[in-house]
C-alpha cells in the first residue's frame, strides 16, 4: 500500500512537472503574424519590437504588448461645431491611420485610439471654427486636407502616420436648410426665365435676320428685275433706232433716185388737194416760181 501511495504521489508530481512546463512553453513561445510587432517589455525596461515569426520570451520576467501594422479606419460620430460666421453645424467624418514605429505607440501615449479620437474632434471643431458656412458645405475636400494635416502633426510624435480623412456628412441647423431649400428654388426658378428670356431673344434674333435676309433677297431680285427691264429696254430702244436708221436709209436711197421734176409734181398734187378745201384763201409758196423753172427751163426765165 505504501509503495502505490508512493507511485501515485510521483505521478502526480510529473504530470504537475509536464503541465507546469507546457504552460512555460506556452508562455515562452509565441508566434507573431507578419502584420503585427510585439513591443517586449523585459523586467520593465523595453527592449524593442519582435517579430514576425517566433518569438521567445521568458515567463514573468518579460511582458509582450501587440501592435497591429495593417491601416486601420476609425469613425468620429457626430460632432457640433460652430462656423466662422457663428452657424452651428453637425459633423461627422471617419479618419485612417497606420502605426509606422511599435515601439513609440506603446511608450509614447497611454491609450492610443482614445487619444487620437480626442484630438480628431478637437481639430475638427478648430478647423471648423476658422471658415464660414458655405465654405464648410462647399469645400469638403479643403476640410479634409485640413484635418489630415493637423491629426497628422500630432499623432507623429507617438508613430503614427494619418493617412486621411474623409468626412460623410455635414448637417445645417433645420433654418439654414430651410433657407438653402429656397434659395436653391429660387436660384432654378432664375435660370428657368434666363434660359426662356435666352430663347426668346435668339428666336427673335433668327426672326429679325430672317426678314433681313428675306428683304435683301427681295431688294436683290427687285434691283435684278429692274436691270434687266431696263437693258431689254434698252436693247428694245436700240432695235428700233437701228430700224428707224435703216428706213431713213432706205427713205433716203429711194428719194435719191427721184428727180425734181417728180418732186415738183408731188408739191403740185400737195397743192391741189389744199384748194380743194372750201376755204376762200389762196396760197402761193414762195418756191412756186422756183418750181416753175423746173419746168420752163432756166432757158425761159432768160
């Protein structure tokens, strides 16, 4: 009985030996992803990052803190700020950072992601703080840079890099929406009759240059029409002068082959018919002895 008692009291101390050495093993050992750092504390005093792979420490004489490397995203809720120009606003923004040095992000703050949201909302009201209302709707971008900038002075000195910042939304007291919502109605309502007004004037302007051009084309054939009235006129004008020209030529050449003794007696016959008429006069040309002699001869005025 004592030697079974003996046997079961050592198995127990081993199995205790085994179970206390795997838990040192355990404690000892520690396998660290590529994406983090432990931060080894030995006896108090850091002795810098460790890491990726295995890693040995010694049970309770060194203390391991985790440090994730991997870009992490951090949402601010909503926030009030007050505007230059003393409008309240309500912002809310979410924020990237990634820890470049382990060592100082462990050593350098208490509690690094508390600290960080702090002064993100701090800056945020600063920044808010410095620019009028409708910079802060209109110009998120310049806000962002702003705040990126500011986050990023800080968190430098615990070893960490704000990569950016974005914000989602910016929310007006209810009365400035409200007088944006008319302001907006009425800024359409303005470019509705601009553009009407635009459209009558260029209607009114292809109208006028229509007329124009109609009014020129008209003056156009008018003057046209009148041209060639004219030169048909003038051709007409000529075509009869050159008629009248050629029976005065003909007139002419027939009269050149009358003699005088016919003329005279076509003045004869001229004179004739005047007698006839029921009038008491007598007229007597002058020529009437000069027609004579055409007859007597110059021999016989002798």
């Amino acid at each position: 009985m004592d030697i079974l008692g003996i046997g079961s009291t050592a198995i127990c101390f081993i199995g205790a030996i085994l179970v206390i050495g795997f838990v040192f093993v355990a404690n000892a050992i520690r396998i660290v992803p590529e994406y983090q750092r432990l931060v080894v504390f030995r006896l108090g005093r850091s002795v810098g990052p460790k890491g990726p792979g295995i890693v040995f420490l010694i049970p309770v004489i060194d203390r391991a803190v985790k440090v994730d490397l991997r870009e992490q995203v951090r949402e601010i809720p909503h926030q009030t700020a007050i505007t230059k120009d003393n409008a309240g606003i309500s912002v809310d923004f979410i924020w990237y950072y990634k820890v470049l040095d382990p060592t100082e992000s462990v050593l350098a703050v208490g509690n690094f992601e508390i600290a960080a949201q702090g002064m993100a909302t701090t800056t945020l009201r600063a920044v808010i703080g410095g620019i009028p209302l409708d910079d802060a709707l209109s110009e998120r971008e310049h806000i962002n840079t702003m705040l990126r900038t500011r986050l990023d002075e800080v968190t430098e000195r615990w070893g960490v890099k704000v990569t950016n910042v974005e914000i989602r939304e910016i929310i007006p007291p209810r009365e400035i929406q409200e007088a944006m919502n008319r302001q907006m109605s009425a800024e359409r309502i303005r470019r509705a009759v601009v553009t009407e007004s635009t459209g009558t004037r260029e209607a009114a302007i292809n109208v006028a240059q229509g007329e124009k051009q109609s009014a020129i084309l008209r003056a156009e054939g008018s003057k046209q029409s009148a041209i060639l009235e004219a030169e048909g006129q003038q051709m007409a004008q000529e075509l009869k002068a050159q008629g009248f020209a050629k029976a005065l030529d003909a007139i002419f050449n027939s009269a050149k082959a009358v003699d005088q003794k016919t003329m005279t007696l076509q003045y004869f016959e001229t004179l004739k018919s005047v007698g006839m008429s029921p009038s008491t006069k007598y007229i007597f040309p002058m020529e009437f002895t000069s027609m004579l002699d055409n007859f007597l001869g110059k021999d016989s005025k002798k």
